[in-house]
C-alpha cells in the first residue's frame, strides 16, 4: 500500500477496487485488522496527544476521510493523497461484503438508538445481511483508561461478528479497539466509524454528491448543525494553519502554496 506521513501518522493511499479487495481478503483470512478513519481533527489531537497517535500508528489501515488531509498531502508529502473514504463509504461497503460472503456485522455505539436505525437501513440496503446493533450506554474515561464493563464485552462476544464497526467517538473508540479485540476471536475488521450512524441511520441527511465532490462536507454538517461550529473550525481553519506551520517549518511553504493552488484548481473525488 502507498502510505504518507502527516504530522507523524501514517495514511494509506488506495483506491476504490483496491481496498475492497483488501477488505474481502481480510473477512476471508484467520488474522484480526484494525482500521482507522483519520480526519484533520484526529491529526490534530495526535499532535498534542503521543497515546492517540501512537494507537493510529498500530492500526493496518488509516483511511483519509476529508478532503483537508488531500491539501495537507499536497502541501507536506512530495504528492498528494489520490483518494479518500469517507466513514459512511467504508462501513457501507463493509456491509456489502458482509452480505456477500454471509459474514455478520455489529454496530457498537452511537447514540439515541442510531445504530439500530443504521443497521435497519443496511438491512434494506444490502439484503441478507446479518446485521445487528448493541448500545453500551456512555463510557467513561477514568485514570485507568476506558471504563468498559466485562457484560459489554461479553455482549459482542454472544454475537460473534465478523466485523465490528465501533462508534464511541474520537479517541474513544479507537482506545476500545486495540484494548479489547485480543478478547473478541470472531472479529477479521475493527473499524472506528465516528459519526457514520448519524447519515446511515437519517437522523443527518448526507451532503449532496456535488458537495461531497467539492469537499464542502463540512459546510454542509455545518448547516445542519451549527452547533459544531468549533469542531468545524478546527478542521477548516486550524488544521490547515497547522500545515502551513509545518511546511514553513521545512522551508517547503512556496512549494506546498504551489501544490495546494494545482489541487484547488484539479479537485478529485
């Protein structure tokens, strides 16, 4: 796989056919896979946080999902990042493969009964998928870690999925993962999926294909949600003062001004 390096955290470049033929591998092998999903505020947090990015360093694959790690890749890396997969993306296509090859899938997470909606919605999607959903309530960080009770884990255990798509949030989902999948022998894929439940369940209704193209998600969650202006802030404003920091810092920054002006002008999906 192409892998770059941005802020210390390695990202995998693959395409679309590519990555299902890794995904199909990986449902048909005995070994255990985890996946993470960094976007630019997880590449912010494992600036400031060695432990978080040391767990994303861990992981067999770190997919891009949003278009700010593409401009930072044009900016820090000699090329820029040739595709991306949004969360909803994988895990959909996870669910694909899952009904293809007759493999279960566990939604864990979300919030306000999401991932039961979401599985519903994957059930329809993708008939005959084995597709359940198991809310573990709130999970709170203590000194020790991630407070998770031994009936939690026991729960994914009774069902067995052969992937796992976790959605706690940043930092905590990814903390679940490599803590607790020594523990679950059924799960080939571990993915931390973020706020993919909120779109496949339609409690957020997904932004429309020309603005995902444009990379305009986060106008558009920003529209829903204005709420999140801050998170949005860090991603669009933040995030992308962090890379012109770095590029300066190499003595890249009219480079990276050149790389990132040809990728503004040659967007790709």
């Amino acid at each position: 796989m192409d892998t770059l390096s941005l802020f210390n955290v390695p990202v995998h470049d693959l395409s679309a056919p590519a990555l299902r033929g890794l995904f199909r591998s990986w449902l048909r092998e005995n070994g255990q896979r985890t996946v993470v999903t960094p976007n630019p505020e997880f590449l912010l947090q494992a600036r400031r946080d060695a432990a978080f990015r040391g767990l994303l360093g861990r992981a067999d694959l770190s997919l891009p999902d949003g278009v700010g790690l593409r401009y930072a890749s044009a900016a820090l890396a000699e090329r820029p990042l040739a595709h991306r997969h949004t969360g909803v993306d994988t895990l959909d296509l996870l669910a694909a493969l899952c009904a293809e090859d007759g493999k279960s899938l566990l939604l864990f997470g979300g919030e306000g009964g999401r991932a039961e909606q979401a599985a519903e919605a994957l059930r329809t999607r993708h008939p005959g998928l084995d597709v359940a959903a198991y809310d573990p309530g709130p999970l709170a960080w203590t000194p020790a870690g991630l407070d998770v009770p031994p009936e939690t884990v026991e729960a994914i255990q009774r069902r067995a999925p052969a992937v796992l798509a976790v959605a706690l949030g940043q930092g905590k989902q990814e903390r679940f993962i490599f803590d607790h999948l020594p523990a679950l022998p059924s799960v080939r894929i571990a993915i931390g999926v973020g706020g993919a439940l909120d779109m496949l369940s339609g409690a957020l209704p997904r932004a429309p294909e020309a603005w995902r193209r444009a990379g305009l998600e986060w106008l558009w969650r920003l529209r829903l949600e204005p709420r999140r202006i801050g998170r949005i802030a860090r991603a669009v404003v933040v995030f992308p003062a962090a890379a012109a920091g770095e590029a300066f810092r190499r003595r890249r920054f009219l480079k990276a001004c050149r790389a990132v002006a040809r990728l503004l002008f040659s967007p790709q999906a």
